[in-house]
C-alpha cells in the first residue's frame, strides 16, 4: 500500500497486490509469506478489501498498516528460527 500522486494534485491509495501466480499453476502464492491460495481466494479477499475502503477508508488503512506490521514482524521472526516448514 503506497499514497500516490493522483492526476488532480492529491494523493490516493495504490494497492499492490501481494499474491502472484506461476505458469502451470492455479494457485496463487503469496510474496511476503508464502501462503498458498486459490484464485478465488484472492478475488474475495480483493471485493472485501475494497468494501470496507469504501465504507471506512480511514480505518481500513489503520489496519491494513498494523495487519502489515504484524505479518512484518512475524516472517521476521520465522527468518531468524530458520523459516517456515
């Protein structure tokens, strides 16, 4: 999640989706973590996201930034015992 420049000299959220795919597989996996999921998955995850944005955007970003945080701090944690099973 960055603030951006947006094209009438304010700033707006970017997301930057942290799941990506590979060729030959239907699952998607995330970047910072690992976690496998499918397609699907990753569009619910997207349509709640952008719900609760729109209905509470000042929370939503709170929480995005302590969810960040959180997940931040725990990889680092799993790094230094030498990483996830």
């Amino acid at each position: 999640m960055d603030l951006v420049e947006n094209n009438v000299g304010g700033f707006a959220l970017h997301f930057q989706p942290a799941f990506e795919t590979h060729v030959g597989t239907l699952d998607y996996t995330c970047m910072r973590c690992g976690l496998r999921v499918s397609e699907h998955a990753t569009e619910m995850l997207g349509r709640r996201l952008e719900r609760s944005f729109h209905s509470d955007p000042a929370g939503t970003i709170t929480q995005l930034r302590e969810d960040q945080a959180k997940t931040t701090k725990l990889i680092e944690k799993l790094n230094r015992r030498g990483g996830a099973p």
